[in-house]
C-alpha cells in the first residue's frame, strides 16, 4: 500500500474538508396546503406529490378495554 512522502499541513487538510460543511437544506412550500417541505418528495402534511394525492392518512382506531 502506498504511503504519503510529505505530511499535509492543517491548512491544507482543512481546505480539503471546507466543501463538506452542513448546509441547510433546501426547502419549498406544497402548492395544496402551503406546508414547507423537501423537493421532489411527497408532503407529509397532505400526501401529496405532483398534484395527486399519494398516501392517506390513518385513522387510529381506540382499543376497548
């Protein structure tokens, strides 16, 4: 396995992981309830994706004791 011939500096591994800092992400409003959600991804607060509803919503149903 090779090995390195000169020792990096800190600087130097440092500007290496600069690019790898957390971002926020990216966030745009549902165009049927207006809830913030991730692009390209189904809202979680209607379920919908691209204008047609996707998942329902689950009823709990109370357990008879």
């Amino acid at each position: 396995m090779p090995t390195q011939k000169r020792r990096h500096s800190k600087s130097r591994v440092g500007s290496h992981w600069h690019s790898r800092k957390l971002r926020q992400p990216a966030l745009s409003t549902c165009p049927q309830c207006g809830a913030l959600r991730l692009p390209h991804t189904v809202c979680t607060g209607c379920g919908s994706y691209k204008g047609s509803t996707v998942l329902t919503e689950k009823k709990k149903e109370k357990k008879r004791a």
